[in-house]
C-alpha cells in the first residue's frame, strides 16, 4: 500500500538551530498516527514542511506516493491536506461561515460574497460530521471546544483528506476530549488519514494506531501502539528513564508539627472584576496550610488566572481579605507580598515570568534586585555568584549565566523562574501552570522541587490545567467554575471523571 | 444661518474628509495604519494641479491625481509591508516627503513656492452651490462603496481576516502581503481623490493646501471604529463643526480655535473609551517575523 505521507531525510535550520535533522514519517492510510517527542524535537517543523509553510533544506516529501517536496500551502490544501493549529487560525471577528469560507469564498455575479451559500454550507457539513456549530456566531463568542469544532470544520471543507492535528486537547476539558476523540474515530473510519501530535502519552495509548517518536530533529521509533507501553514511549521521547508521576499518588507527608492556625494562605470571600469589569471571581474562600497543596483544576476562563493575579497582588480585588502568615495583604503592593512570604510562577513565563531580552543572571534577581544593590548599584559579582548558584541547584542548562533568557528552551526558561521564585525564603507558594510547554524531563524535575517545597513546609497553590498533575501533586484538589469553586476534596478521592464533571458544570459541589 | 446654505457648505467641507477617510478605513482594516492620508492627499491635489495645466481638462486632472496618492501610497507599501518598516514612522516620514516634494515640483513646473496658477475645475454654476461637481457625489458615494467592499465582497473579507489575525488568513492561502498591498493602494486612490477635490474646488495647488485634512480624516476613521459609515458620519460631524465656525464668524461668541479642535477632542474622547470602545483591527500595526 503506498503511504499517505512518506517524509524521508528531512533537514530544517533556522541560522544555528536545527530543528530537523534527517527525520523521516510515514503515515497509512486510514490511520491515526501519533507523533510525540519532547518541545524543540522538530514535531511542529516536520508539519510545517508537509503543509507547505516552509521548505525543507534537504530531504523528499511524498503524498500518495507524489513527490510534492517544497510545494506551496495551497498545494498543500489543494491535495488535501488540512492542519488544525495548536492556536487557532480563526479570525474571531468573523463568523463561523465566513472563517470557513476565507480564501475559498463561493460568489453570486462577480464579486459579491454569497454569504447564504457559505451558511448552507456549513449547516450540511455540519450535519455530515456531526460537528454542528452555528454559521452565525461570532468567532470570539464560541468556547474553546466549539472553536475547535470551527477548525476542524474548515480543513474539512477545503476537502481535507489528511488531517493534521497539533496538540488539539491543550485546552480541551475532559468531555471536550472525548468528543473530539469520537469525532476522530469517525473520520478516520469514513476514510481519513489522521496525524496526531501530542506530549500526553495516555492520549497517544489510547487513540492512535501507530507511533512515531521523535527527539533532537530524529526520528528515533516507528512502532504499533499495541506492541508498546507508555513507559517505553517516555524513554524514547526522552533519551532515558523517567518517572511518570501522571496517574500515581504521591503519599501525605509528615506535616511540621501543629502548624499554628492562621499560618499559610488564608482567602476569604474574594471578590474579583476582570478588567472588563465583569464579576470573575465571586465570593471565594479557602486555606492552604504549611506543608499542604491545594491544587485547582478548571477549564481555563473560569477565574483561575485572575484569582492568582490578585492574590500576587498584579490585580485589585473588589472585596475579601487575603492572609500570609495571618498578615493581612490585601492591600499591599507586589513587593510588600514578596517580603511577607509569598513567591509567585506565573502562568505565563514570557509575558509576567521572564524579561527574555535579559540575561539568565538578570532574570534571576528580578523583584529581589534591591538585595543585589548596594547605595542604590547593582553589584555585578553577587549577582554572579547567585546565577551560578541557582543554575546548578535548578539544573539550568546551558549553565550559562550571561545568556539572553530567549536562547534558552521553554523548559529552562521555567527553571530560571523557579529557581528565582523558590531559591528565596518564602512561605506561600502561587504556582500558575508551572509545568506548561514543558518538556517530559523538565516536568518530572519541576514536581519534585514542588513536592519538595511541600515536605519543607510551604504552603502551595498549584492551579493547573493538566488533570493528572493536579490530582498528582495535591493533597486537596478544588474545582473552579464560572468564578466560585465547585467543589472542594481530598486528592485521593478525586478522579478525572468526576472533577471533569464538575468543571463543566454538569455536577454541582458541596463548596460556597 | 440659513440652513439650507449650512448644509451645502458642510457637504463641500465633508468630501475631502470623505474620500480620505473611506480609504483609510480600507488600509487600516487590513492592518496599515493610515497616519499617510495627509500625504497622499497632498500628493493628489498636486497631480491633479499638474495634469489638468498641461491637458486643460479637469478628467485628467482627476487621473493624475489619482496616480499621485497611488505613488505615494506605493511607498508606504512597499516599505512596511516589503520592508517591514515601522508603520507610524513611515506614515510621519510619508507626510513630510509629500510636502517636500510637491513644494519642489511646484517651483519646478510653475516658478513659484507658494501656488500653482489657475486652473480649470468642474461645475462653478453659482446657484448649484458645488453640486454640479461629479466629484463630489463621487465623494458622498465613496463610504457605501467602501462599506460594501469590506462587508460584502470576498476581497473585504480577506482585508478583515488579514487585519484581524493575518497567521489564520495565511493558513488558508490568502497573500496577506497582496491583501495589504491592494487596501493600501485603494487608500492612496481614495485619499488622493480627496486632494483632487480640494485642488479642483480652489482651481490651483497651494503649498500645504491639504493644512491637517488628512488628520481629521484619521480622526473620523477612529471615531468611527474602523467602520466606513460611522466614520463617514464622523466625517459629516467634523465638517458641520468647521461649518459653524466659518459661518459665526464675525460673531466672537465662541473663539474658532476650540471649534478647530473639535475632531481632535472628540477623537481623544473616543480612544479613551467614553463613547463606546474603540478597539482597532487586532494586527493593526503590528509586524510580524
């Protein structure tokens, strides 16, 4: 049988990076094939190439048997290829109809658009896959999940034979996956060829039909799904063991003796306006106690984000009190929180996390400079001396302190904010997302400074967005919807089935 | 006030707002920001000075300072859209090149550094009050012309798309590169009709005769968030206000600077968010890698 897509020798640079280097794939027909591989193994570049928005330096691309090396996008979509982008390429002014229509747009006479037509459309496709989105919406009011459906669609209606789909559950919720899975299957069994690429192993076992694992720009395993086990998958992603730490427990540790009350993080009744001014948070309380993590799991835009910013103090609450240590910080400007306690990974290292432009050494002594800083100048050899420090205490690699933080992999440049954040005295820690865009390795290596942190004695909020992790690494887990917590429970009874089920509203909780 | 005379001398203030800001709204959806309409109007009324002296005819008048905006306007173009160039700095650079060059070709072509000679228009039957000039109903019909480009043809949904989010319409196989180059292309076309207008109505090209049009017609493009009609409604308002203060004149009852500042207040008013958000085209602006 000939291949649906057959990339052989691909080699891509960019100046000194070299995301591919000889890497090969090849897909079947009718099958659903997972590529996996670490952030940086060349996944997105390789995809890239086969959609025509780039050209390969070297190698042979071939579709159904058709050499196509360095064609154009439209080739691309022209021969049915159709990628579903890990941001969505939706413009969120436009309609659902018209976002399908763009660059291909049915006509009345010459140049009107015919925007009935492009309705119609949509609905009959719609009712073809099962993927029903109204034509009419606007982009911008569609939920992520419905957004995807839009995506989806678009490929499908450029008459999109292979599919390539680039980390498309990122921001799904559990149900959400689901019924992206179901839709899958179905195309796939209607005839289409479908490439997968995701970091989530449990995804790959349970989906896809065959693997192929890619690391450095290689192409290092082609394997059945049934002839392998997630742990394998990890170590040839990887390059050597890892512990997956998704779907095993941690145990409770040993808490410091009675911890006083009122010590941690204390919340009450926090009220919160988006800048928007619309009511994001409403009304919540909780405690998080030395030596406890308090995870909150939550379909992203539910209040997570602007809860965090206002507990560091980025954005002003309407009414509630928040405590470190019993010391009411409600008031108090962000660096009046750092001194009473509080450490903060935002969720966003490139936009809150990170000055990329800065050196790592710079970046480590970011918020804390005034203690680097003798009559008011900065003293270049213990900011040195720190950097040095931190970058072998955190792993930081390459061990190079005078490196701008944007030559550094997404992975590394979350160490640097780590390593700032949790290398000081602190007592509670905000930690947004902190393993996202992250390599396996790093991962593995940022959960255990968490659960270190936590067996010191910190107080830990951890708001993820990845289930597993949440459910891993906490000791109670809380569920945010619409702005209050849906519910609040052990870890160890939580499941994702029934968090899931909370976090998109179908069970309603026992929390205020 | 006679109102019937205050509402022609609003129209004839309006068209070269008008024209510049229709094509300002096509720029600037597709994501070029339209600082340059000063300059290509300038550049219009003297390629319409030009052509319509050495022809006799206005209609070619109205060609060549067609092509006037269009060169200009290739320019910005090319350079923040080839080049990448910082678009605000381009546009002021724009501006200013304009006056330079028209002011040379002025002196080059008619020995002077002030105006051009006199030169033939259209219309000028007094009791028409301006309204035997097609230019200006060229120029009441350029915002619904413009509005039906942008909503209703599929070229307009490519400007929108490529204004919005570029990376999604590039997706798909649109030339986000050829979607600029034509809005801004139509803009310099628009806009230096706009001049035509001007340069036509006073029958000669004088230095800096364009005197901040082109920035009120910016000011009515964000007045109007983006949108051809209420911009041109804003257009309309800037130019009853202008109307005012030349017909109270004489009258002292309210000094004409605070009238002339009008569109600049409102426009402040309007980026601030007090009447509705105005929240320009996402990739306004923007240059991307």
């Amino acid at each position: 049988m000939t291949p649906a897509i057959r990339m052989v020798g691909i080699d891509k640079s960019f100046g000194a990076i070299r995301a591919n280097r000889g890497a090969s794939l090849e897909v079947m027909p009718g099958e659903i094939h997972a590529l996996v591989g670490e952030n940086g193994a060349g996944k997105s570049t390789l995809m890239r190439i086969l959609g025509g928005l780039m050209k390969p330096d070297a190698g042979r691309v071939e579709v159904n048997g058709r050499d196509v090396t360095g064609w154009s996008t439209s080739d691309a979509i022209a021969a049915g290829i159709g990628i579903v982008h890990q941001h969505f390429m939706l413009v969120p002014t436009l309609t659902v109809a018209e976002n399908l229509v763009l660059g291909c747009e049915p006509k009345t006479r010459i140049v009107v658009l015919d925007y009935k037509r492009a309705a119609d459309d949509v609905r009959k496709l719609s009712n073809e896959t099962g993927l029903v989105v109204a034509p009419d919406r606007l982009v911008s009011d569609l939920s992520v999940g419905e957004a995807q459906r839009v995506e989806i669609l678009k490929v499908l209606f450029r008459g999109a034979k292979i599919l390539v789909l680039d980390e498309p559950t990122a921001v799904l919720s559990p149900p959400e996956v689901h019924e992206l899975w179901a839709v899958l299957r179905r195309l796939r069994d209607n005839g289409a060829t479908i490439v997968l690429i995701t970091h989530r192993l449990d995804e790959v076992v349970e989906l896809s039909d065959t693997i192929t694992v890619m690391r450095a720009g290689q192409t290092v395993e082609r394997i059945k799904t049934s002839e392998t086990t997630p742990a394998e998958i990890a170590r040839a992603m990887v390059g050597r063991e890892v512990s997956l730490s998704a779907g095993k427990r941690v145990q409770p540790v040993q808490r410091p003796a009675s911890p006083q009350p009122g010590q941690g993080l204390e919340v009450r009744s926090l009220t919160i306006n988006s800048s928007r001014g619309i009511r994001v948070v409403e009304g919540v309380s909780f405690g998080v106690k030395p030596g406890e993590v308090l995870g909150i799991a939550g379909v992203e835009g539910n209040g997570q984000t602007e809860l965090v910013e206002a507990l560091a103090g980025l954005r002003p609450v309407l009414s509630g009190d928040i405590l470190i240590d019993g010391v009411d910080i409600t008031r108090r400007p962000v660096a009046a929180r750092h001194d009473t306690g509080l450490s903060h990974i935002p969720e966003d290292r490139h936009r809150r996390g990170l000055i990329l432009e800065y050196t790592v050494a710079d970046n480590l002594i970011l918020g804390v400079q005034k203690y680097f800083a003798k009559r008011g100048v900065i003293e270049k050899d213990r900011v040195m001396e720190n950097a040095i420090q931190e970058i072998s205490a955190f792993d930081i690699r390459p061990a190079n302190p005078i490196l701008a933080a944007r030559a550094l992999s997404g992975g590394n440049q979350q160490k640097v904010v780590i390593a700032r954040e949790m290398g000081r005295d602190f007592s509670v820690l905000l930690a947004s997302q902190p393993t996202r865009g992250v390599d396996v390795g790093a991962i593995e290596f940022i959960h255990q400074q968490l659960l270190e942190a936590r067996s010191k004695g910190k107080a830990i909020l951890l708001v993820s967005a990845e289930l597993n992790e949440v459910l891993a690494l906490s000791d109670r887990v809380a569920v945010m919807y619409r702005g209050k917590f849906a519910v609040v429970m052990p870890a160890a009874e939580a499941s994702e089935e029934v968090l899931g089920e909370y976090m998109i509203g179908t069970k309603k909780g026992n929390a205020a | 006030m006679n109102p019937l005379s205050f509402l022609t001398q609003m129209i004839r203030i309006a068209i070269p707002y008008l024209f510049a800001a229709s094509g300002g709204v096509v720029a600037e959806r597709s994501g070029i920001v339209s600082l340059t309409l000063e300059g290509f109007m300038l550049s219009g009324a003297f390629g319409a000075v030009v052509g319509t002296h050495y022809s006799g005819s206005p209609w070619v008048g109205v060609l060549t300072g067609m092509f006037g905006g269009l060169v200009f306007a290739l320019i910005h173009a090319i350079t923040t859209i080839r080049y990448r160039a910082d678009q605000v700095v381009v546009g002021v650079a724009i501006n200013l090149l304009a006056i330079g060059v028209t002011r040379f070709f002025l002196k080059l072509f008619f020995a002077s550094s002030s105006n051009s000679p006199r030169v033939a228009g259209f219309g000028g039957n007094i009791k028409a009050a301006g309204f035997d000039n097609p230019l200006l109903w060229l120029g009441l019909l350029s915002a619904p012309v413009v509005a039906f480009m942008i909503y209703r043809t599929p070229f307009g949904l490519r400007v929108r798309a490529a204004g919005e989010h570029p990376e999604a319409a590039e997706s798909v196989g649109v030339s986000v590169e050829r979607v600029r180059y034509l809005a801004v292309a139509i803009s310099g076309i628009l806009a230096g009709l706009g001049g035509v207008y001007l340069a036509l109505d006073q029958h000669q090209f004088t230095d800096q005769m364009t005197a901040g049009r082109g920035f009120i017609a910016i000011s009515a493009v964000i007045f109007g968030r983006w949108s051809p009609i209420r911009a041109a409604g804003a257009c309309l308002l800037f130019a009853a206000a202008e109307t005012l203060q030349i017909q109270l004149q004489g009258s002292h009852a309210i000094p004409s600077q605070f009238i002339e500042m009008i569109p600049y207040v409102l426009t402040i008013i309007a980026l601030a968010g007090v009447v509705g958000r105005a929240v320009p085209p996402a990739a306004l602006g923007k240059v991307e890698d």
